[in-house]
C-alpha cells in the first residue's frame, strides 16, 4: 500500500515536470493544488509517525524544482532590466550633444544681448527724426507793415495843420481796423533794423489814439475817456501781448531808442500836442520826418514863443525835460531864433481840447 503511494507521487511529479517545459510560470501554479491534493490524500491514509518521514523525503525534492522552475520566471525582468543600460547609455551619448548645443545657444544669447542696444536706439532715432521737423526749421518771418493803408487814410482825412477829421475816419473806420489787425498780426522782430521798429512804434501809438477818439467820437477831450486817464488803459493788441499807450510810448519808444524827437512824432489827440503828421512814418524816411515835425513845433508860435532873452515853450519840455538834457541848447538845434544861454524859460499851460477840423 505504501508502496502504491510513493509510486504515485513519482508519477504526478514527472507529470508536473512535463507540464512545466510546456507551460513555464503557470506550472508553479499547476504544482501547488497538485502537491496538496496528494497531501490531503496522503494524510487520512498514512499515520502521524509517518507523515514526517514522507514530508521530509517529499518537501526537499519539489524545493529545488520550483526554484529551478522559478528561474525562468526570474529571467524576464532581467532582460527587461538589461534595457535600463541602453537608455542610460543613449542619454549618456545625447549628453555631449547638449553640451555642445549650450555654446551655440549661449553665443544666440549674446548675439541677442548685441542687438537688444540696437533695436532700443533705432526708436529713439526714429523720434528724434520725427520731432525735428517740429524744432528745426524756423518760423516762418513775419510780413512787415508797409503802413500804405494808414499813410492813405491820413493823407485823407488830417491836414497839413495836424487837425483830424474824427467824422471821416469813424465813417471809413473798417479801413482803419484793417490797418490796427495788420500791426497785430506783424508785431516787430528782431531781426528789424531799429529805424523799422521806430517807425511800426510810431504809427501804432498814433492809430490806436485815433481809434480810441473814433469809438467815443464826438467827445471834446480825450481826458474825458477811461476816467481821465487813457493812456494807462492795457487795450491795445500787438502779437502775444497787450499795451497801453504809455507802454508804448514811455516802456518802449523812449527808453529803447533814446530820440526826444519821439515827442514830435506821436500825437494825443490835443490842441497843445505837437501836431499829426499827415502822412505815415516809415524806416526810410524816419530821420527827415523827424527833423522836419521837431523844426516845425519848435518854430510854431501856437506851441512855443521864443525870443532871444526868453522862451515860453510846451509843457512837453517840462513833463519830459530828462530826454531834452540842457534846453536851450536843444531849442537853438532847431530854432530860427538864436537863444542866449541865459534866457529865462517859462512852460505854456496845455490845451487838451480835442484837435479836430
């Protein structure tokens, strides 16, 4: 009987080992339930003294076999192992490669630190050429005032006495305002040669006191506009900036150009004031304007009286004596009468009357 059972289990284990070269990891598997099997037979048959006899001549034998079979089993990872190498070895190929790149992209790097310089100051230049069409060229100069317009509208309306007709020019006043628009629209420049600017002065310090009588016209003094005191009202337009007819005449006309016979030139609109020129002022004949009005007043006994021992004269040399310096010997300049250098001087009282025809 024991005998039948050893026979057995010789048998099924060559079948196993059959079963294994066919079936690789599952004969593990196939073993296991086998082995029990015969176990779980084996044990009601035999008696507990014998069970170890047979487990320890049974459990040696399969140990070696399963471990032989298990082998195989073992093996695969190995060679999916063996796959590691390769892709460390192909990484450790590439690595040069990316060494080798670094310096390419490094010199990329820099070349565009290089340019980066370049394509900021091409905008900046760029700017540059756009704004400077803005602040290179040169205003255009300004026309300057040939003063037809007003020399026709004095030749009209002032006689060779320098009385105006105030009615003739408020009638022909938009020929007048034209004339003012033009000196504002031109003021003078500094590239004007000094006789230009005196003469611009002049004719506006004039013009503008004749509109000032023409927009209150009739009025019998000009005193008796702006509260008696005309010629400090800021109204008059000239470029950017606004005078009054003392700007003119004393912030600009006299300290600038330092002629007292500027005081011959402009007129006030009054019977004392030395009388309009019935003609326009201009740079070329600024000088014999000059002489002519300052010999004129001078010698015209409705303004001054002069003897050879006593002068009775203008106001105007009074109000204004700093510009005339020693006064008879500025008298005697233009003087048909030759004054002694200690004749006795009086000063006329002023008529502000308005000095129309």
């Amino acid at each position: 009987m024991f005998n039948n059972i050893i026979l057995t289990i010789l048998l099924s284990l060559h079948f196993s080992a059959c079963t294994s070269n066919t079936t690789q990891s599952n004969a593990s598997v196939v073993e296991e339930p086998t082995k029990s099997e015969q176990t779980a037979k084996v044990t009601p048959i035999t008696n507990t003294a014998e069970i170890p006899t047979t487990n320890t001549v049974a459990d040696p034998e399969p140990a070696p076999e399963k471990q032989a079979a298990a082998e195989p089993v073992v093996k695969p990872p190995v060679k999916k192992k063996s796959v590691a190498p390769k892709e460390i070895k192909n990484t450790i190929k590439e690595e040069p490669q990316l060494k080798e790149s670094e310096p390419s992209a490094a010199s990329e790097a820099l070349s565009v630190e290089v340019q980066t310089p370049i394509i900021k100051v091409e905008p900046e230049v760029e700017k540059v050429a756009e704004k400077t069409p803005e602040v290179d060229p040169a205003p255009p100069a300004r026309a300057k005032p040939d003063h037809k317009n007003w020399n026709s509208l004095l030749a009209k309306y002032v006689n060779s006495k320098g009385d105006v007709n105030y009615a003739g020019f408020k009638a022909d006043k938009n020929k007048l305002q034209a004339y003012l628009t033009e000196l504002t629209n031109n003021p003078p420049e500094t590239s004007w040669s000094r006789n230009e600017k005196m003469a611009f002065w002049i004719n506006a310090y004039n013009a503008y006191t004749i509109k000032l009588i023409v927009d209150n016209y009739p009025t019998k003094s000009i005193t008796s506009l702006k509260g008696g005191k005309p010629w400090d009202v800021k109204w008059i337009k000239i470029g950017t900036e606004t005078y009054s007819l003392n700007n003119i005449e004393n912030d600009i006309l006299r300290p600038q150009y330092k002629d007292a016979r500027i005081h011959f030139a402009v007129n006030c609109a009054a019977e004392s004031c030395p009388p309009l020129l019935n003609k326009a002022w201009t740079a070329n004949q600024l000088n014999s304007y000059f002489e002519q009005q300052a010999k004129a007043f001078i010698n015209n006994p409705a303004y001054n009286k002069i003897t050879a021992n006593k002068v009775q004269v203008s106001k105007i040399f009074d109000w204004y004596k700093e510009d005339f310096d020693n006064l008879i010997v500025y008298l005697n300049k233009y003087s048909n009468t030759s004054i002694k250098a200690n004749a006795k001087v009086e000063f006329l009282e002023y008529d502000w009357a308005l000095n129309k025809q």
